[in-house]
C-alpha cells in the first residue's frame, strides 16, 4: 500500500474521532508538485479542484499519488454532481469527494448513492487503484469509507439544509462562502477576510450550517482563503478545513516577494 499504512479516509476519521480538526490545500495547478508540496508541507488533505481549477480527471492520477506519497490524503471537488464523475474519481483514489452546488436531499442522496455499493448505493465496482488507497477490495470497506461531502452555497441549499443535512450516508457539509455570498445579495468573499457589518447574513448562515451539522452528527466543513481565516473557523468547531488555494497562495507570495524586492532597492 502506498503512502501511510492506514487507508486514507480512516487518517481523517481517526482526527475527528480525536475531536480534531484537519486543514487541507485547494488545488487547482494541474500539476502533481503542488500537491506534493502541500503534503511534506503538513497539510492533512490535499483537494484536487476540478470544478473552478485547472486540473483535470488527466491529472487526478499523479496529483493524487504525489499527495497521498508525501503523507497528504487526496481528494476532489468535482465540477457537478454528477455519479460518473464521482465513481471515476474515488476509482482513481480519492478517499473522498465534495460536491458543488447541492440544492435539496434528493441531490444530497444522488451523490452519496454514487460513493456507496449496493445494497448502500449504486457505485459500480471496479475499483483497480481504490483498493490500493483504501487497503482493501471489500465494496462494504471500500463504499464505507469513502467521503461524501455536499456544498451548501445556494439560496436553495440553505432553504432545504435540515433536509440535505439528514441525508443517510452523508459525511459532511462543506460552506463554499463565496457564492453563498452571492445567493444572499453580498459581494462573494468569506467571511473573516470580509468582515463588514453588511457580512451579517452570511454568518448567520455559516452558524446555522454548523449546527445543522452539529444536529446531525456530520463533519462541518468551511473553504478559507488564508490561514487566519482557517484558524478561526476551526476554533469556531469546523473540522474540514481549506487553508487556502495553490495559485491564489503561489499569487500573493509572487507579488509580495516582488514588492519586497522593489522597496529594498528604491530605499
């Protein structure tokens, strides 16, 4: 088996478990050195953005073997909920997915059902390098423990959270704050980095989906643009944590080593 000895889901079960948080990298360079980087780095998880980011299923193999070889665990957030795509990435190695865009529980059941074998769900078997990931090839080892988180970022999604959120089967809620922010009439940003009074609506919504999950025994998950915003969050309770993502990081530290540079030289 590649990379830790215990199957990658299970690493971040056994942090929750622990009632600790775990903070991931948003990866959307379709390149397998970021998430690389990102596992000798420290981050828990790395995600593979296919959805607003450049990668692609052609480089989820070695984006996922680079993470997981460098003590990562990997994971994709796909481009729409459809049960193909969720299928081909947890086949690839994903030890789980998260899924933009979920607006009722029927949605919420149609990508849980994708992640689990029958009798649980409709994934189709074949899993020649989940086994690898998973150590082992039994549907109910490998179904179980594969990761199923749904976005909440519509307007719709809120309305039906207590719905979405007592789905059987479903890990987790992830917040992508951006377009909730959108959904309810604000510029899209989160929530920390933002802190405006006008910000009210969505932390109303950020604490409303905490306790939904909360109620429902599910891990609360929040996408964060910096570390501070991610520390905040996670002394707010959230358990899934996005740090922040690899170009928008790779962006900043560009320009402020430039600016850095520039200053030296004009004092």
């Amino acid at each position: 088996m590649e990379g830790s000895a215990i199957p990658a889901g299970k690493r971040l079960r056994a942090k929750w478990e622990a009632g600790e948080p775990v903070f991931g990298l948003w990866a959307g360079i379709p390149s397998s050195f970021t998430p690389e980087l990102g596992g000798l780095a420290g981050y828990d998880f790395v995600c593979a953005d296919l959805q607003h980011g450049l990668a692609t299923e052609a480089t989820l193999l070695s984006m996922f073997q680079a993470a997981r070889g460098a003590g990562a665990v990997p994971m994709a957030r796909l481009a729409w909920n459809e049960p193909w795509l969720i299928m081909r990435a947890l086949d690839i190695g994903a030890a789980g997915v998260i899924l933009p865009l979920i607006d009722n529980a029927a949605e919420a059941a149609r990508a849980v059902e994708a992640c689990r074998y029958p009798p649980n769900g409709r994934r189709s078997y074949g899993p020649i390098r989940a086994e690898m990931t998973a150590g082992s090839a039994d549907p109910e080892i490998l179904g179980g423990d594969a990761l199923c988180f749904a976005m909440i970022e519509t307007r719709d999604g809120l309305d039906n959270l207590d719905e979405i959120a007592a789905t059987p089967g479903l890990d987790g809620l992830y917040i992508g704050p951006s377009d909730l922010s959108i959904a309810l009439g604000l510029r899209p940003g989160g929530l920390v980095d933002d802190p405006a009074k006008d910000r009210k609506p969505l932390a109303e919504a950020i604490v409303r989906i905490h306790e939904a999950c909360v109620a429902n025994g599910l891990i609360p998950g929040i996408h964060c643009s910096a570390g501070r915003a991610a520390a905040v969050h996670a002394e707010q309770g959230f358990k899934l944590i996005t740090v922040g993502v690899d170009a928008a990081m790779l962006k900043a530290a560009l320009s402020q080593e430039l600016k850095t540079a520039r200053g030296a030289r004009d004092n």
